[in-house]
C-alpha cells in the first residue's frame, strides 16, 4: 500500500509541476463557464425575473357603442413583478404591420380591431363574422414564442368573454318574449349587458387563490453549465495520465521498474489512483467555485458528493481501458478527444439532457456523461433526493468495474517485441 501511495504522490506531484495542465484543469473550464454563462443567461427560467412583451395595437373602432378594441387594449395593460406588457397604439394596420417586422426594436405581436368588429361579434355568430371584420392578429412568421401565445390567449378571452356576453342578451329576449312576461321596450341594452359580462369574466381569476406548495428552486444558467463543464474537462484530463503511462511503456521505464522489489498491479495502481485523485480534485475545486462565486445551487451535499466520486471512478476505469486498447501516445489523443466530444454533446454536458429524445437519452448512457448529468440535474436543479440519484451513482460504479475488468484483461506492462 505504502508503495501504491508513493507511486500515485509522484505522479500527481508531477502533474502539480506542470503549469500548462493545470491551465487545462482549472482555468480554462472557469473562463468556459463564465463567458457561457453570462452569454446564456436568460435561456434559464428564473421566477424573480420580469417577463416583457411589447404590443403594437390599433383600435379602429370609434362608435360609443364599440367595446371590443377598448377591453383588449385595457386587458393587455399588465405591469406585476412577473410580468409586464407595454402596449403602444397605431393608426393604422400598416403601421402595426411594420412594428412586428422590426419585433426586435419595437413590437413582438401586432393586434388590430378593424372598424364594426364589436357589431359583427354581437350580430352574428363567429363563424359567420365577415374576414374585415375580425380581430387581426400579427406575429412573425414561424415563431415560437411562448410570449406570443401568452398575448394571444389574452385576446382570445376577451373575445370569449364577448361571446358569452352576447349569448345573455339573448337568454334575457328569450325570458322576455315567454307568455306571461313583459319588458319594457327600450330597458334592454344589450352593449351594457356584454361589456358587465367581460368585466365579471375578467376578474374571475380574483376569486382563485394562487399557493406554494414547497420551496422553489431558482436556476441559473451555471447550475447546467458548472456540472456540464467540469465533467467535460475531466474527461479531456485522461490524456494526463495515459498519456504518461504510454510514454514510460515507449520509454522502457516500466520493463525497469518490473526488475524492482515491485508488485506489477501495484505499479497500475498508484498510476489509477492519481488519476482518481486528480480527476475528483478538479471536480470539486469547480463546484466549489460554482458555489461560492457563481451562486449554483447544490441540493444534497452528501448527494452531490457522492456523484462526483463515482464519476472520477467511471473516468479512471475509462482511462484504464483506454490505455489498455491503445498502443502509442500520438493515438491517445485523437481518441479521447473524440470520445470526449461526442459523449458530451449527447450527454447532457452542454445542454440539458431531459431536453433531449427520448432514444438519444438512452444511447447517450453509453458514456459517462449521461450518467453523471442525468444525477446532478436531478439534485440541483430538480431538487430529488438521494433515492432517486441512486442508479445513476450505481450506473457510474458499474461503467467503471466494467471498464477496469476489460482493461485488465488487454493490458501489457511491456509491449511484445517485434519478430525479426
């Protein structure tokens, strides 16, 4: 044990030397994280941040009795600390028009009330309402936005709201017009009745309470890009350590030292477990700096933890096997940068995994990343216990023993000399 340890301390004090790989290890993934990070930022939700969408309306109704492109101006005036909708009103549609073109200096959605909309709406049903007539709704073409569809729904319920006025005014004609009743011509006015009906359905959402159940978790960008980042440069540091191993099998230093008092797996050994240590050394350094600088939220200490150690085992049996399969430096790394690449962009290390197919979630777990993302993003984003992170710890453990057992089985200490 004592000459696995002195093995490991030489290697790593070696790696300590060495100013270029300590750039790799550390600085370069802090440089990474932070220009993505503040890059990227808004793409992560965050309940403290205030949502803005900028509408351009034109009311072209002028009639007293002409409501509806009043309620949807008003309806659209919103302005909480989640959410804020600037309306700036237009002339004509054109001018509408040209706003949602240039969205990204002035509106995200255009809505237009062409003159006689409120006539149509209460004269006739909508599947009858005349094309000029109907409420116009402009966005650019093929967008998403989930801002945009918050506007629409807007304006859908202001129009349904119209519907259901309209559908009382003829409940109150009916009763009217039943044998036995009497109304007074003139009493009825069928534009008060609809617009008390939008204004009751406008605040029928007073009368629902809104409640926490639990504390919300606040994400950030840096809780996807810390765990994705640091398990990314990990994986590029097997060159380290392969790439030292393969140099002392070219360089004879291996045949030599087997001439020593020394056991060959414990030569191996001290070799994997300064991989081991250096691999879980920079994954905590990162998360710690993700902690304390970027304010990345953890969960489970003990879970998270947990994860990084049986990553760091799951990298050090890859290298292992790795080293195992490959016979020179020059093919190392090409090899693991490719292997490094591919892992992660399925893996979950540059965007979140969950986001992914279904199928390529799967195929990605053909790699470490997968793994070691799918449990971190459980912890610290979705705030899962240590019973659910459980099979991806086990999943990491099982990557590595399989890893170490194939390796074991192709490793040379000392490669077959050529025939002559």
């Amino acid at each position: 044990m004592k000459t696995l340890w002195s093995i490991a301390k030489k290697d790593l004090l070696q790696v300590m030397k060495d100013k270029g790989s300590l750039v790799l290890l550390l600085l370069v993934p802090l440089v990474l994280i932070t220009a993505v990070g503040l890059a990227f930022g808004n793409l992560y939700g965050n309940s403290s941040t205030q949502t803005t969408i900028r509408v351009a309306v034109s009311n072209q109704e002028t009639a007293s009795n002409a409501y509806l492109g009043k309620t949807i101006a008003n309806a659209l005036k919103i302005n909480t600390s989640q959410l804020q909708i600037t309306v700036n009103e237009y002339h004509t549609s054109a001018q509408v028009i040209d706003q949602v073109k240039a969205s990204s200096d002035a509106a995200d959605v255009g809505v237009v009330i062409p003159t006689g909309a409120s006539e149509a709406l209460l004269s006739t049903t909508p599947q009858h309402i005349d094309a000029t007539k109907q409420v116009q709704f402009y966005t650019l073409p093929n967008n998403n936005d989930a801002r945009i569809t918050l506007v629409r729904n807007i304006v859908n319920e202001v129009v349904q709201a119209q519907l259901t006025g309209n559908a009382a005014v003829s409940q109150v004609y009916a009763v009217c017009n039943q044998p036995g009743n009497h109304c007074t011509p003139g009493t009825i006015h069928p534009t008060s009745i609809a617009a008390t009906v939008v204004q009751a359905n406008q605040g029928s959402d007073q009368a629902v309470q809104t409640l926490s159940a639990g504390e919300a978790i606040k994400v950030s960008a840096f809780d996807q890009l810390v765990p994705g980042y640091a398990v990314f440069f990990a994986l590029f540091g097997l060159n380290a350590v392969a790439a030292t191993i393969l140099q002392e099998k070219e360089d004879g230093t291996f045949r030599r030292l087997l001439v020593a008092p020394i056991q060959k797996y414990a030569l191996l050994g001290g070799k994997l477990l300064a991989q081991f240590l250096l691999t879980l050394a920079q994954l905590v350094v990162l998360f710690a700096i993700g902690y304390f600088v970027f304010k990345m939220h953890i969960g489970s200490w003990p879970s998270v933890i947990l994860l990084l150690i049986s990553t760091s085992f799951a990298m050090t049996g890859l290298g292992t096997l790795l080293v195992s399969l490959v016979r020179t430096r020059r093919q190392i790394n090409p090899i693991v940068s490719l292997v490094t690449l591919v892992t992660s962009a399925i893996g979950g290390a540059w965007w979140p995994l969950f986001i992914e197919p279904r199928w390529m979630q799967q195929i990605a777990k053909l790699g470490i990343t997968a793994w070691a993302m799918e449990g971190l993003n459980e912890t610290m984003i979705f705030g899962k216990g240590f019973m659910d992170i459980l099979p991806d710890i086990l999943g990491l453990l099982a990557y590595g023993a399989i890893c170490f057992i194939i390796a074991l089985r192709f490793f040379r200490f000392q490669e077959k000399a050529a025939s002559a």
